[in-house]
C-alpha cells in the first residue's frame, strides 16, 4: 500500500515526508494506522548512524501508537480497531526473552537494527528503492507501520491514543527503571541526574511508589521547576553547585537510589558517589560502546551496587497497561510532557528537542 512517511536519504541529513510503498502483513504481523509518534534521542542517533544500522535511507520512529488496520492469518493477540502502542521487537526464543527480560534479547539487533524484517526482507520501497524500515520493530514515523505482534501492546480505548506513544520507549524506560529495576521502598529518597523525558517518568514513578525524597538534578533551571511539578521534592542545579554534596546534605548521608539518565561518565560517577552504603544506582543514559568510568572501587565495596537498566526492565504487555491505569486515574500525568506536531513538521520538532525547548515530541501523521 501507498503510505506517507518520513525518510532520511542521507547521515545527519533531514526528515523528507515522501510516498511509500509498505509490503502487506506476513501471517504474524499487524498493520498499524499510526495516530502518535514520538521523538526519542535514539531516532537521532539512526539519522546520525551512531548505531550499527544500514546505512541511509531511512525511516526511523520507535514510539508509534496507534489503531489496528489489518493483521496476518495467524495473529491472535490484536483484532482490527484495537488501540495499540508498539514497542521494539525480539526473539521470544533465546535465554534473554525466555527469562522475561525481552530488552535484552540476544538477537536484538537482528530484529531492532537489521533496517529489514529478521529475516532480510524489505517492507519499505520508493519504486525500485530499498528503503530501510522495521526500526526498533517499527518505523513508526509514518501514517502506517508494519510490526510483529510481539511488539504490538494492546491497551484500552478510552484513553487519548495519540499521547500513549512515548509509553513505547522514553516513559517506560524512566517509569519502568524504578519500578521494575530499583523499587524503592516508601519512604525512600531517589536522585534523578538528568530530567528530560525519561528522567522526569522516572520522578513521576518514584511519587506513584511512596518516594519521600525526590531529588531532580539538571543544569536547566526550567526543566527543575518543572521537576518540582512532576513530584521532586528537592532539585539541584548541577552547573551551580557540588550535586553529591547537596545530594548528601538533603538526605543526611546519601541517596537510597539515584539514576543517571545523561550517559555521562562523569555524572554517572556522581550518582553512584551520592549513595550511602548499600545504595543502588541505575544506569539508563545511553553512551558509545566502549566508553569508560572511573569509580572508588572502595566505596562499591561498601554494598553499592551499580546496575543497567534497557527499556526500564519491562514487560510491555504487562508494564504499559499497568501505566495507563495510573494515569487514567490521575497519579501519572506523563501527558504533560508531550508537546504535539503535525506530521509535516519533525523537522521543527526535532530542533526543538535538539535545542531544548521541549520534553518529548509527538507527531501526529
Ligand atoms: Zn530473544
Ligand atoms: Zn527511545
């Protein structure tokens, strides 16, 4: 079928909306009519080939939502007309998937990363071109986008369909880092390095488990303040002060957990250097393979357990539902981080992520 998506011909080059030819549904596939797609960092980084994709072109997006148009003989999960959020793909077969921990799948690359099925065959072409597509399972910047049901997260329809597309990735890696990976007791105190889109989910997270301190740490002041509406009890600026010394200064020794949402070794140095003894610190800030941190193997000795977190240790079929309970019933506001775009204008909203002034994209082809 005849699809309009966005397309990067060259590295680092822009998004083209351009007509496509999308190969119809294998027997364990669902064509998704996509309502919402959301920006994350990683898209960039396949427009910038900072990961081992095919080179372009293109089309990324792994954030998609959206409604069930058509599905293959053999899927039994989904019907046409269900409400969907799509996620990356897996396996299901190797040690990784069969433990419940989809995220690391063995053969993620193979299925996230090929710019084709698995199994090398091509859903996207412009005439006799080959476009790259089933990014992170997906494609999803696109009116339309082929997924294997595995990816494909049924979710209820009374819901605004279009805001649930960053529950795909960005929302769930924050949300799902501290309540699946570190689950803070109540009563715990958390500092969040970094408070973008997936550090924010993650301080809306610890308020919905009990967190009594919540500490937002960034170098934006308006990315604090918001922080602060989000349920951080205390923020600290990073470029004006010492954060492991504020850090212990408001929790008297230390915080219980800390996250680094940055992908810094410095920052990840102070996040685990802000822990008190048996402390945790998740890592969910995504760095070049091969980059290195100095820590005080000392201070590690003492309990402290540093751990990496991918897609916040989720099980999207199980974790999203729960999410969207949450904030149908108030106590998980994600929404308000989205800020929306018609879908001839990702190149707006991608200088605007890039510059800073929003939190989290969302296209609406
Ligand atoms: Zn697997
Ligand atoms: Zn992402």
């Amino acid at each position: 079928m005849e699809i309009k998506a966005a397309v990067v011909f060259e590295t680092g080059g822009e998004f083209r909306i351009e007509q496509l030819e999308l190969t119809d549904p294998n027997d364990d596939e669902v064509l998704v009519r996509i309502v919402g797609a959301g920006i994350c960092h990683t898209d960039l980084a396949g427009r910038d080939h900072h990961l081992p994709i095919p080179g372009p072109p293109s089309v990324f997006g792994h954030e998609g939502a959206g409604v069930v148009e058509k599905v293959g003989a053999r899927v039994t999960k989904v019907k046409p007309g269900d409400h969907v959020v799509l996620c990356w793909d897996c396996c299901g077969v190797c040690t990784s998937c069969k433990s419940g921990k989809d995220s690391y799948c063995l053969n993620f690359f193979l299925h996230n990363f090929h710019g084709a099925r698995p199994d090398g065959t091509a859903t996207l072409r412009k005439g006799d071109q080959v476009i790259h597509g089933s990014f992170l399972g997906q494609s999803s910047f696109a009116d339309f986008a082929l997924a294997n049901e595995r990816s494909v997260v049924k979710v209820r329809d009374d819901v605004p369909l279009e805001i649930l597309a960053p529950m795909g990735c960005g929302v769930m890696t924050g949300a799902g880092a501290v309540m699946n990976s570190l689950r803070p007791r109540p009563g715990s105190s958390i500092a969040v390095f970094g408070v973008g889109n997936v550090g924010m989910s993650a301080v809306l997270a610890a308020a919905v488990v009990g967190c009594t301190t919540i500490i937002g740490v960034d170098v934006h002041p308006d990315r604090l303040e918001m922080a602060r509406e989000f349920g951080a009890t205390h923020t600290v600026n990073a470029a004006e002060v010492d954060p492991v010394e504020a850090i212990r200064d408001i929790t008297g020794g230390g915080a219980d957990f800390s996250l680094e949402c940055v992908g810094n070794p410095k920052v990840l140095r102070q996040a685990v250097d802000a822990l008190p003894r048996c402390g945790v610190c998740g890592l969910v800030g995504v760095v070049p393979p091969g980059t290195e941190v100095s820590l005080d193997m000392d201070l590690l000795m003492n309990g402290r357990t540093v751990t990496g977190i991918i897609e916040g240790d989720a099980v999207p079929d199980l974790f999203i539902p729960r999410l969207v309970e949450l904030y149908s019933q108030g106590r998980f506001p994600f929404d308000r981080m989205i800020t929306f775009y018609p879908f001839d204008e990702i190149g707006q909203a991608v200088k605007d992520m890039e510059e800073g002034r929003v939190l989290k994209p969302v296209l609406r082809p």
